[in-house]
C-alpha cells in the first residue's frame, strides 16, 4: 500500500464519520482509528483475514474526487494525575525522536518551559515523521521516554508542571 492510499484512507475515515477500520491487502494490514473528529491512532501489521469494518462504512467521496492535504499529527494528550503535575502522552503508536535530527539540539529539556503549539518531540510512523506539538503551558519535570525507543498509544512522554 502506498502513502498516498494511506492519506486517502485516513481522509475517508474523516469524512464518512467512521471511528475504527481494518483494511488488509496480501500481507499488509492497516487500522486507523479516530476519536473527537481527529485520527489519533495508525497501526500496520502482517495481514490475517479479510478486511473488518467496525462500523458501517457511509458514503463518502471518491478517494480520486478529493484533494490530499499535509496529514498532520494530532497534538499531544495532557491528562492530570495525582500531585501537581500533568502527563503529556503520545498521540499515537510509533518511534520517539528528542530532536529533529541526530545532529541537532534537542526540542526540550527537563526544566524548560513550554507553551500550547511547541513542538515537544516526534513520533515516527509508518516513516512519517509527525512533530508532536504541545497543548498546555508550563514547565517540563521529566521525560519518560529514551531517544529512539518504541511508543504505544496514550503511553506517557512527559510530566509537566503548569505555570
């Protein structure tokens, strides 16, 4: 399957109001899964069976009818836990990068602040390299993650002190 089968598909979910579909072709199988109108989840995996639909698929436009635009990553989760500080968890399953590139600095530091819209991370799937943007303000207290290590979905990134 080729990335811009892929775009359709996750645009195709976005418009025919579908939250979960599985879709398999020879040994390949994707799931795209979105919740509040944003898809938030992408996985790919040696395929099983035929393709499963979670919901009833609704008519959409044809994927040829329409004009991709840049997929761009769903902004990190903040949920507050216990104590003073916020959890910042990943939007979606893939690699985790502290910086754009090996040879650049890293996006953020344990005690640098942060405010909604700066880029905290990225998160490589399917080689799409998605910057995963913060949503709150405050001050970073850990990081949870090592460089280069695998992420799941909603798995904690980082813990935040809110200013």
């Amino acid at each position: 399957m080729e990335l811009k089968e892929i775009k359709e598909l996750i645009r195709l979910v976005s418009d025919a109001g579908v939250s979960e579909v599985e879709v398999e072709r020879g040994d390949f199988k994707i799931s795209i899964k979105k919740t509040d109108d944003k898809v938030t989840y992408v996985q790919s995996a040696p395929a099983i069976a035929h393709p499963i639909y979670h919901e009833a698929p609704r008519t959409a436009p044809a994927a040829s009818d329409m004009h991709m635009e840049r997929m761009e990553a769903p902004a990190a989760k903040a949920d507050s836990i216990s104590g003073n500080y916020i959890t910042i968890k990943s939007p979606m399953i893939g690699t985790y990068y502290k910086s754009p590139s090996p040879d650049k600095p890293q996006f953020i530091q344990i005690g640098d602040e942060i405010k909604p819209g700066q880029v905290l991370c990225i998160v490589e799937a399917m080689k799409l390299f998605n910057e995963i943007e913060s949503e709150i303000s405050g001050r970073i207290v850990k990081i949870l993650v090592e460089n280069a290590s695998p992420v799941e979905y909603d798995q904690p990134l980082f813990l935040v002190e809110p200013i």
